[in-house]
C-alpha cells in the first residue's frame, strides 16, 4: 500500500507536479505565440492588400481602385473581410461598411459598433483595423476575428486536453515510479533490520542488468554486509583459536605453578620453566596484538618508497648462519634493477624474515631455500621457496590461519601466528600472498601492486 509520507512517492509527485507545472507553463506560452502569429499574419494580409491597391490606383487610377474596392467587398465570405474607402472630404466612395462608431484607425473594434453592408457573421463578434493611405484617399479595411478564434479554439481544446493528459500520466508514472522506488527501499531496510536483528547472511536482493542509484547502493550494502560476516566469523574463529589454543600453555603454566606452591624450597629450574612459559603467553598476546594493529591500518603513514632487494639481503644475511648450521642452504636470488614498492621498510622486513625464518623451522637437512625478488607484469614480487616436502593443496589456504599448525609442525617452536602476521602486512600493503607447489618443496609469493610513479 502507497503511504504519502513515503519519501520515494513524495518525491516522484513532487516531480511530476513539477512537470505539470512546466508543461503548463509551455502550453501557455504556445497559445500566445500562436495569438501573435496569427494576428501577424492578418496584419500581413491587409499590408499585401494596401500594396496591391496602391498599385491599381497608380496605374489606372481612382476609378479602378474604386471597382477594386467593391470587388473586394462583394467576394468575401459572410463579410468577414470590411472595406470603406473615403476621399479627401471625407465622403465613402466604396466599400461595404456605411458607418463605425466612434474614430478607429487601428486595433480591435466589436463588430456592433460597424454599420455594414448586409449583416454581420455569427462567428464574427469583431474586426481587426488597419487604415492606410492611398494618395489623397483613406482606406479603412478589417479582418473578423473568426479566424483568430477558431484557431485558438481549436489549439486551446487541444492544449488542455493535452494537459490534461499529462497531469494524468504524471500522475500515474510518478505513482508507480514511486513504489517501484519503495519496494527497494523497504528491500534495503528489511535487510538491513535482518543484520540488526543478528542474521549477517541477509542480502539485498539485486539485478545484475540494473546499473542505477540504488542498485549500486544495494551492491555497496551487500559488499559491506560480506565483510562484515567474514569479519565476524574470523573473530568467533579467533575467539576460539585462542581459548584452544591457550588452554594447554595455560594449564601446564598452573600445574607448575601448583606444584612450586606445594614445595617448601622453590626449585629454581620450575621458576625458570613457568617464566619461560608466561613468556611464550605474552609473546602469543603481543603476536596477536601487532596482527590487529596491522589489519587495522595503523602503520600506513609510514609507507615510503622501499627496494625490496636491500630487504632480502638483509634478510639473508641474517638468516644464513642459522641455515648453515641446520644443515639448509640458504639462496638470494634478486634483479639487477631496483624492485620498489610502497610500503613499511619494518613491516616488510618483518614479512620476509617470517617467510625465511617459516621456511628454516619446517624443512628438513638437506633443503635450499631461496629468497628471490623481480617484476612480474610490471608488479613487484617477492618470494620464498624451498625444496623440503611441501604441504597438501586442501591445507595452503589454511597455514594463513591464526594458530593454524600442520601434523608436520606440531613437534616443532612457533605459536602458528608467524604466517598469520605475514598475511596481514601482505593485505596492509595490498599485496597478494599465495601459496603454490614448488616441486618439489613449498613456494609463497607476495606480489605487490606496481607503485605509483
């Protein structure tokens, strides 16, 4: 049902109000511009007659330009056209009007008020005048004003049917415009009463071949809606990793806890063992707590113009002795141009040294590892691969996942969040983390945005 408080319906009457409005408007102007064009063409009329008559008096005389004047008379329809031609004292020598009440020598005069040969039109309740001199001699002609009603009339009738028409179709078009409008409006706010009521699933119901206003208002509202629950069931999906994933580290901290509490004389070595514990606690909360900072965009005002091959230089540089000693070859593989993005120099060496530092920890003796960087499509890549056993396809997208931890690493240190964080610097900086086979071995590659030149 159509409410008028509806701002949708409101605003299409208003709209077509608007428009009944202008079409009036321009219907009136054309009736006035026809009133005008058509007593313009009368008055033209007249004019061609006055230049013929002028013609006939010059070259024949007052004698034939009196015949003239009578023929004009006597050939008119129901003396729609008057003639009176008067000499220079004044006295009528042709014409079919005898008499005019009151001087007009130009303009409009009511046809009662002209004494004529015969009797007037029924249509005609006036005469247009115009008086013009021929030599020594007046002549007085008019033009009823049948034509210029008739005319009007008929444009009159049509132009209020024609408005008529409008406001009816105005009316009807903004009526249904209106709910067109507020079913897709009621559309958005019942969606958007379902997400308030707790039901993040709810979408509002779009048209793929629709490219208007509110159809990319709805497509926003559903893009806003999808990151919503995606960031929703990541938090409940967090919420839980945590609680699973603390629980142990926080149970055994207690036993040992309960166990020095039971000792008359505090071994130093539990003391030592329930520090380092609380210690892997707060290193798991200020992991978690950097990744939220980062997936909340802090660090962008620190963004500069960086190379990445100084990076993994570093990286390597660092990184090599601890491969050396593992019994892992460690690779540098980077371009002999600059490879530039955009980005926190200390978020991506954090990024890198994660990826090294992955690779090192799960890969056995015997493994090259290579750090590389260059152009891909004129985007800048960087990428760690190594030749160890690789993991599953079905469990790629899952080593992103906070606390996630393969069967393969779950004897090995690490909290699961060392990955995690590399996503979020990689997301922080627009940058696209994919994990791929390297055949063998485990390939992640970060390709960056090209920077802005």
């Amino acid at each position: 049902m159509l409410r008028l408080g509806r701002t949708s319906l409101r605003l299409s009457l208003q709209f077509a109000f608007l428009y009944s409005v202008l079409s009036a408007v321009i219907f009136v102007g054309a009736y006035w511009f026809t009133n005008y064009e058509v007593r313009d063409w009368l008055h033209d009329q007249m004019s061609s007659d006055i230049i013929i008559l002028a013609e006939i008096y010059d070259k024949n005389g007052i004698q034939e330009l009196v015949k003239s004047v009578d023929v004009m008379a006597d050939v008119n329809f129901e003396n729609a056209r008057i003639f009176q031609l008067l000499g220079p004292d004044g006295t009528i020598l042709a014409g079919n009007v005898y008499a005019m009440e009151g001087a007009v020598s130009e303009g409009y005069i009511p046809a009662d008020r002209v004494d004529i040969e015969g009797e007037h039109s029924d249509e005609v309740s006036g005469y247009w005048i115009a008086q013009s001199n021929i030599g020594p001699y007046t002549l007085l002609q008019g033009t009823g004003n049948h034509v210029i009603a008739e005319v009007l009339e008929a444009l009159g009738i049509t132009l209020v049917a024609g408005f008529i028409l409008i406001m009816a179709f105005g009316t009807f078009a903004g009526v249904w415009v209106g709910r067109l409008t507020e079913r897709r409006i009621e559309a958005i706010s019942g969606t958007m009463e379902q997400v308030a009521a707790g039901q993040l699933a709810a979408r509002i119901p779009t048209d793929a071949t629709s490219i208007d206003d509110l159809s990319r208002v709805s497509i926003s509202i559903n893009d806003t809606l999808e990151q919503l629950e995606n960031l929703m069931e990541s938090q409940i999906q967090i919420s839980s990793d945590i609680a699973h994933d603390l629980r142990t580290p926080l149970q055994r901290l207690r036993q040992r806890l309960e166990k020095m509490s039971g000792q008359q004389v505090i071994n130093p070595q539990d003391a030592v063992i329930a520090l380092e514990q609380t210690e892997d606690i707060i290193s798991t909360f200020n992991a978690l707590l950097r990744i939220a900072q980062i997936e909340a965009g802090d660090r962008r005002e620190r963004f500069q113009r960086t190379d990445l091959r100084s990076l993994l230089t570093n990286v390597y540089e660092a990184f090599e002795p601890s491969a050396e000693d593992g019994g892992q070859k460690l690779d540098l593989k980077v371009s002999d141009q600059p490879v530039v993005v955009l980005g926190d120099p200390d978020l991506l060496m954090q990024l890198i040294s994660n990826l090294a530092e992955n690779a090192l920890r799960h890969t056995p003796k015997g493994t090259t590892i290579t750090l590389a960087t260059s152009y891909m499509d004129e985007c800048p890549v960087l990428s760690v691969s190594d030749t160890g056993t690789g993991i599953a396809p079905q469990d790629r997208e899952k080593v992103f996942r906070r606390f996630y931890r393969g069967e393969k690493s779950r004897t090995t240190g690490g909290n699961g969040l060392g990955l995690s964080l590399c996503k979020a610097i990689a997301e922080l900086h627009h940058a696209n983390l994919e994990v791929s086979d390297n055949q063998p071995g485990l390939r992640i590659e970060a390709r960056f945005p090209p920077p802005a030149k």
